[in-house]
C-alpha cells in the first residue's frame, strides 16, 4: 500500500505541475521590445511632422526630414527638428520595429471590423494584411503588466484604418504596454486610441485622442487630435539626457520647447561655445 500510495503521489504531482504549466503559458503576457531612445518621443517621424489644432503631450521628433509644422498647436515637450537626439531615436526605432517583424504571432485578427465590441487577453494578435475598424470597441483585459501586440501586414503589406474605434484598457492595463506593428501606414479619424504604434509610413490622427506614441518611417500628421505620449504617463522605458544651460554646449535639446520647430530660437547652444554666457558663434550672438 505505501508503494502504490508512493506512485499515485507522483501522479498527482506530475499532473498538477502540468496544470499550473499548462495555465502559465495560457495566461503568459508576450514579451515587448526595448524601444531604446524612442520610447521617450511621443510623435517620432522619418519625413515631416505637421500638427494642427492639436495637442501634445511629450517630446516631437523628426529625422532625416527635418519639417516640423505647427499651426495652433500646442507640444508640452522638447521639439527636435533634424537633431542627433533625433537621428538617434529614429535609429532606436527601426531597430525595435524590424525586431517586431519578427515576433511569433499566437492569435489572429479579423480583416474587418464594423459594429463590433471584441475583447482581448494578453498576446500576439496578427493579419498578413490590412486591418480596418470601423465603430468598434476593442477591450483589452489584463493587469499592468502585461502585453498586447498587434501586427498588421505580416506579409509585408497591410494598413492599420480606425475609425470612430475605441480601445478600452480594463483590469489594470495600461495603453504603454499595448503595441501596434503596421507594414505600411496608420489612419485613425474619430477614434480613442491606446498603444505605441510603429508604422512602416506614415501616421495620420484626425480628431480624437491618442494614448501611446506614435513613430512612423514617414510623416506624422495631427489634425484635431489630443496625443498623450508614454513618457508623459510614466510608461517610457528610456530617458535622453538634456543638461540645458549656459556653458554646457550644444546637446541637440531645447527642453523648455522655446523653438516650438524653429531651431533658431531654440534656448539650445546651437555651436555656441561652453562655458561663454555670451553664447558666441551659437544662437544668440
């Protein structure tokens, strides 16, 4: 009796480490990649950003372009218009996006979604091409720390359209932890929209609100819209160094926003020498 007490012991134990493995993996959050230096943009284009009626919430960033139009908006942050903090996190950026490409999908998207509510756990979720929602609320159920990935276009062509789409974050999620790989461009009119978006072209935000970052290879254009980056909730993973002064040289950074995309206003040093109040050869000789 004891030796079979013994084996049935073992098969219990075995059976339960199964389980618990088996309801690990079922609930396992999928692991996001280190955005480097663009994790601390919250607008970050390769062409031109143009924004308009707008507000943002976090730093504006564009390179190689170097086309940065504000009209009646409003950046709560650092503008880098063609700089090596830029140049940097662009460069950041295309790392992170190509090693998203890369990343093993465990569910699947719809083509298409019109009227729809869809809720979500924690995972991979792809299309090999476009995906369009239209008056759609996606709830994402999960706790702070897990993650949603989407990625849209695995075949090397797909858009991501939203319009009026909402997406709810629900037991604990946050719209850092929720990211959004697009082969080609991303358009959002109407909409209420979480998660970092990376897109493979452009970016276009007409009205609504956007809770993430959006980094794009192309432009990035604002109409309308209230765009709160990662950084500004605390959800950023990376911080550029900015000593801005007198006497500290030019550090490509203007963290007071004082050339709101000119940089000849900038309060940066411009070549400007450290250590000379006077700012000489710089910006304000």
């Amino acid at each position: 009796m004891n030796k079979e007490s013994n084996i049935f012991k073992n098969i219990i134990t075995v059976l339960l480490t199964l389980l618990i493995l088996a309801l690990a993996a079922g609930t396992a959050s999928a692991a996001p990649v280190n955005l480097g230096t663009a994790g601390n943009f919250a607008v970050l284009a390769g062409t031109a950003v143009t924004c308009t009626d707008s507000t943002v919430t976090g730093d504006v960033g564009v390179w190689p372009g170097t086309a940065i139009t504000q009209t009646n908006c409003i950046v709560n942050g650092t503008v880098h218009a063609g700089d090596g903090v830029a140049k940097q996190a662009y460069l950041d950026f295309l790392s992170a996006y190509d090693q998203y490409a890369n990343i093993s999908c465990t569910g699947s998207l719809n083509t298409t979604y019109t009227d729809a509510a869809l809720t979500l756990t924690p995972g991979v979720y792809c299309n090999v091409a476009a995906v369009t929602f239209t008056n759609t609320t996606l709830t994402l159920n999960g706790s702070s720390t897990d993650t949603w990935i989407f990625k849209i276009g695995t075949n090397g062509t797909g858009a991501l359209t939203g319009t009026n789409f909402s997406v709810v974050m629900e037991g604990g999620g946050v719209p850092c932890n929720v990211y959004w790989w697009v082969a080609q461009a991303a358009t959002l009119t109407d909409s209420n929209f979480a998660g970092t978006i990376l897109a493979g072209a452009a970016i276009t935000i007409t009205r609504g609100t956007f809770n993430g970052d959006a980094l794009a290879k192309a432009a990035v254009t604002m109409t309308g819209a209230t765009i709160t980056g990662c950084k500004a909730t605390g959800g950023g993973k990376s911080q550029s160094k900015c000593n801005q002064g007198v006497g500290n040289g030019p550090e490509g950074c203007d963290p007071g926003n004082s050339n709101q995309g000119n940089l000849s206003r900038s309060n940066d040093e411009n070549g400007g020498t450290p250590g000379n109040p006077g700012r000489k050869g710089g910006n304000g000789k």
